[in-house]
C-alpha cells in the first residue's frame, strides 16, 4: 500500500472511531516494555544492553555484575558493570563527588543469583563477595550471606585495589 493510501485508510478508520482499538495493543506494548520490576525502591532503572558503566564504558549486560550509586544534590546516578569499576570509581572520584561518602548516597550491588525479572540488590558494603568471572575481571560477585571462601565488602575492595586497573 503506497503512503497515500495508508493515510486515506488510517483517516478512514479514525472517522469510525476505530483509532483507539487500533492504538490500544501498541499502548500496551509500550507500557509494558517500560515495567521495570528489576528495580527496587530509590534505584534509577537499569536498561540492560543500553546503559553503559560510568567508569570503562562497557555495556551493562550481565545482571549478575550491574551496580547503581544514587545520590548528591541533584540525586545523580552512576551505573557500572562490575564491582570493581564501583570500587575505584568510589576510590577516584572522592574529590569529584563528596557526596558519596555521606550516608544519604544510596548503593547497589546485584547478587549473583539475579536474573531477568528476578533481580536481588545489595547494600554493596553489607554484601559478601565470592570469587566468580566478571564482566572486568575483577571477579566478584555478591552474595547475601557469608558462605566457604567468601570476603566481606573490605576485603573484596582491597583485593580489587590492589589487582589495579
């Protein structure tokens, strides 16, 4: 159908007072493509495969990894790909953004055990840290509760720091 037609055709049916039906599927569609039940209270949502880490620029794809800083006075976010790029943007920015330090600012870290539509968040400095391939190679990964060979979120960060990067 060339373009003419189409529109002749779409002022046809709105003439009917047929547009609604024909817009109420791709509403829905659009509304439900902007769910996001992978997020909790205060977090910015995370737009997995679009949203790049503030720190290496990576994609944000693996769930597993993601983590969100929220804060400052303008509530500013910063989304990253793995601990690691957390842990120095923390240790890199101080300077830049005091406010980080505060207890205001919010963090999050996923657990291991995230997954689409079934995301688990941790305070990144309550979290413990098992030794699992990173999307930067920092290689951890959070989990909620210690378990055998686990660290706490100091000893992760030491080790991070001290792998360098």
């Amino acid at each position: 159908m060339c373009q003419p037609h189409r529109r002749h055709a779409l002022r046809r049916l709105g003439s009917l007072g047929l547009a609604p039906f024909l817009l109420t599927p791709l509403t829905l569609a659009l509304t439900a493509c902007n769910k996001n039940e992978d997020i909790v209270e205060g977090m910015a949502p995370m737009k997995f495969d679009r949203d790049t880490c503030v720190r290496c620029s990576m994609a944000i794809s693996d769930r597993r990894f993601a983590g969100q800083i929220r804060g400052g006075p303008r509530d500013t976010v910063f989304k990253f790909d793995d601990v690691g790029c957390l842990v120095f943007w923390l240790r890199d920015k101080a300077e830049t953004y005091p406010w980080m330090a505060e207890a205001t600012t919010r963090m999050w870290i996923s657990d291991l055990a995230s997954k689409p539509g079934s995301m688990i968040w941790h305070d990144p400095r309550q979290a413990h840290y098992v030794h699992k391939v990173s999307p930067m190679g920092y290689n951890f990964a959070a989990v909620a509760a210690q378990q055998a060979g686990s660290v706490d979120y100091p000893g992760m960060r030491e080790r991070v720091l001290a792998k360098g990067k």
